[in-house]
C-alpha cells in the first residue's frame, strides 16, 4: 500500500458521523449523538437490526447478511469489494469522493462480524461473521482509520430456538442472534452514514471492513491474512453490554479479556461388561481422575494474582447402564491473562492428560483443535487509545457515563488485531433500562437487545475515528512561529 501509516476500528459491528472536529476541538461530538438520535436515522438502523435478527446465519454462510449490507453500502453510495474471506466484504468512504481511487491501493475492508452459535450435545461452536469498520487513510497525514465497528455475528445454536415473543422474532428454527450483533451491523452501518455524509470533513480515508466467523471459525485471522489490516496504525472495536446503563461506556487500558484455547481429548482403553471390570480399561475412571488433575491446575500451580481457567465442559463416553465403553471423550476451555501462563497451560493440560491415563493403564490423545478454532491472544488495550476514548467519550456522554471496566476472562477474536496492529482498543456500550427490567445475559433464548444504545454506539465510534483523524493531520508548528522548548 501507499500509505505510511494507518488507524483501524473494531467493533463487533459500528460506524461514524455529524459536525466537523478539527484537531483537537471536539466540539462536534455531540453533534453526532444528536444526529444518530434523529428519527428517521434511528429509525433505519432499528429496521436493519430487525431484518437481520430475523434471518440469523452460520460462520461462513452469511450470504444473505453480506447481501444486505451491500444494499446499505449501494444506497450510501460507498463503494465496496466482495467476498472477502467467503462472505466478507470491505468498503472505503474518501474524503469529498465516493469512488475508489485506481491510483491507490483499496484492500482495508471494515469490519462487521456474523456469530452464530452450534450446540451439538454438550459442545458449542460459535460461528460469527463480524463487519470491519471504515479504515482511515490518511491523504496527507497517511493515517488510516480501519473503523472495525460492527460484528454481525449471527449467534445461532442448532439447538437455540429464540423464546422472546415479538414481531421480529428469529424466522429460522433453532437459530438466533443471541449476543447482539445483529445491533453491531446496525451500528456500524450507522458509523457509516455519518461518516459518509460528513465525508468533506475527514482528514483520511474511511475503509469499512466486514468479517465473517468472529468467535470460532477464525474470521479475523482469514481477513488478516487478505491483507486487509496493512499499514493500519490503530483500531478501535465494541460490544453491547447487559450489565452496563443505555448511555454509558466502559473499558479500560492493559488487557481487558483474556487469551482462550480449546482441547479435546480421547482417553482409550477397553470395554467389557460391567460386572466384570477385571476384564477391562476402565476409560471412564481414567477421565474422571483427569478432569480432577486439571482443577489442580489453577489451584496449585498457578499464581493466585495471575488469573488462569480450566474448565472440562465436554464428557462423552458409553451408551448402556451395564457396559463399560472402549473410549472416553473429554473437552473444554482453557484461558489466561499473559501469553506465558498461556502456553504452560496448554503444556501442562496435555502433560496431565496423557500421564493420568497411563496411570489408569489407558491412552490418550489431545487435540488443541487450533487449525479449525484458532487460540485467541489477550485482547490489550492501548493506554495511549484509552486516553483518546476517554477524552471523546465525555465530551459526549458526560464524565460520569464513561466508567471503568473490569477484567473477564471472556475472549474475542478482536485480539488477533491487535497483534498485528501497533495500537489496538476494545470497549462496551451499555444497553440496560433499569424500568424495563434486567436484561438475559448474552447466548441465552430469552436474550434482547435495547435498540436505544445503537445511536450511542454509531455516535461514538464515528466520534473516536474522525477525532484521532484529526489529530494525526494537525501540523507541526512552522518555523517562523515561537516554540517553547522543555526537557
């Protein structure tokens, strides 16, 4: 690319918009929220929620979701390339331009991301397609802003039949959004609009990114590997929040979620009945002892300050009251704050594994599973970014609306970004209305979205980008003017 540098955002699925903020005045930023606010536009981007929540697709098999959002995109007039990782897709908003320069390189997508959620017996896969948000290329700063803003992730379980009774409800059998990302797309594309109709004001170029497989089918590791993220200094991305007020924000700087991984294990032995286990391997005993090592993981090994999980959630094995089976199969999680507490989980789970088994006079395989579920880094988030979202944030919301968040061990796939990014950030956008009621958290069929935070959440992610823009193209003082040196 012919860029120097470059900014991206994302958001597990958002976008920009409304009065112009030069260099540092931030003045406009509340000028977006009222804009987002407006009834026709939040209007618009409540029905493209809605028509995305009723058809809720598989990782990889958005068709009909990337379908929709290039229909958005065309009636913008931003111009896009599709497919991009399957059924990705990437657009650009120019500064006073609607077209792509053929001069210029245009392969930094936005990102909107598509999660679905399989359950097969006791296992979940989660499939999502996320929208990559606007990336900002800097025609004079040489900055790019890769608005990552909005994650479509159509969760869907083949087991997850959506139990809210309402108009849009999920139109497909046991499939649903069931974490919020069909309102990510809506944000994003919200982004999107303002950013476009305020495009004479951008100091760079605007590329939105749209990411499919978010959570498990290694969307964001395929939209890397496209060269989407080239050059691209920082990215900003969110996520809708149940535990958070509508019209409040969270985050913090350092990691914030934690790096996860996966792992399968087949304990063998040999079956026979049970009236006569002399006759057998018992691989049932020989897992349950397994499971039991592993809780020592964390609990004995493990500093008490460094926060480490290990969960067993997957045990499968024998089909009869009276027969002992020839194998056992045994999965989970595992997750930690710092890439070298998570590796030596990873070694010493297949260590106590294999040795366990052997005690137990079976054998036993492991699979990490990482060719088809990617391990996901710590998601970090950049001190210097969390000044900047902090500072935009209260400009908009209020200082008393931008708090701190803790640590989960949740994980995200936004990470794998940041890995390759040199500045990465990632915060929520609260949706909870305490006179309605608490909200079902998120992979639940009673689960809901607060259509209230989507402007919040377009608002704030247009703000964040145009205002870094802007910030990167301020001049350096020339010459001639007075300049007070400090050491």
């Amino acid at each position: 690319m012919g860029f120097s540098k470059s900014i991206a955002f994302i958001v597990l699925f958002d976008l920009l918009c409304s009065a112009r903020i030069a260099r540092s005045d931030l003045d406009g930023v509340v000028g977006f929220l009222e804009r987002a606010k407006e009834p026709e536009f939040f209007d618009w981007m409540v029905g493209v929620r809605r028509r995305i929540h009723e058809n809720p697709e598989l990782g990889y098999e958005e068709f009909s979701t990337s379908e929709l959002i290039r229909k958005e995109l065309d009636a913008l007039g931003i111009p896009y390339l599709h497919p991009v990782a399957v059924t990705g897709l990437w657009a650009t908003s120019e500064p006073g331009s609607l077209r792509l320069s053929p001069s210029e390189p245009t392969w930094m997508p936005l990102r909107c991301r598509w999660n679905i959620y399989n359950f097969f017996g006791d296992q979940v896969i989660r499939i999502s397609i996320s929208v990559v948000p606007p990336v900002f290329y800097g025609h004079d700063a040489h900055v790019a802003i890769l608005l990552g803003a909005a994650k479509i992730l159509q969760e869907h379980r083949d087991d997850l039949q959506e139990e809210v009774e309402w108009e849009h409800k999920s139109k497909v059998p046991g499939k649903m959004h069931a974490c919020g990302h069909d309102a990510h797309v809506a944000i994003l594309l919200g982004a999107a609009k303002i950013l476009q109709e305020h495009r004479d004001d951008l100091q760079g170029t605007v590329v939105l990114i749209f990411q499919p497989a978010e959570e498990g089918g290694g969307g964001a590791k395929k939209m890397i590997e496209a060269g989407i993220v080239e050059n691209v200094d920082a990215i900003f991305g969110f996520h809708v929040a149940v535990d958070i007020p509508v019209g409040t924000v969270a985050s913090r700087p350092g990691p914030i979620m934690a790096g996860s991984g996966f792992f399968e294990a087949v304990i063998s032995g040999k079956g026979g009945h049970a009236a006569i286990p002399q006759h057998t391997i018992d691989p049932i005993l020989a897992a349950s002892n397994i499971i039991v090592s592993l809780q020592h993981l964390v609990s004995r090994e493990a500093d008490p300050l460094d926060s480490q999980v290990v969960t067993v959630a997957k045990f499968q094995g024998g089909g009869a009251f009276n027969v002992i089976p020839d194998s056992v199969t045994i999965g989970g999680t595992f997750r930690a704050f710092t890439k070298e507490s998570f590796y030596q989980l990873k070694q010493r789970i297949e260590e106590v594994i294999v040795a366990q088994a052997s005690v137990q006079r079976c054998s036993a395989s492991v699979d990490f599973l990482n060719k088809d579920r990617p391990f996901f880094p710590v998601t970090v988030n950049s001190k210097d970014l969390h000044g900047h979202f902090r500072k935009v944030a209260a400009k908009m919301l209020g200082v008393s609306n931008v708090a701190d968040r803790k640590p989960v061990m949740g994980a995200e796939d936004f990470a794998l970004f940041g890995e390759v990014i040199p500045a990465a950030y990632y915060y929520f956008v609260g949706m909870v209305n305490e006179t309605q009621g608490p909200m079902y958290p998120g992979h639940s069929p009673y689960f809901t979205i607060n259509e209230a935070a989507l402007p919040y959440g377009a608002a704030l992610h247009a703000s964040l980008a145009m205002s870094y823009l802007s910030e990167k193209h301020t001049p350096l003082p020339s010459s001639t003017e007075k300049v007070h040196d400090e050491l």
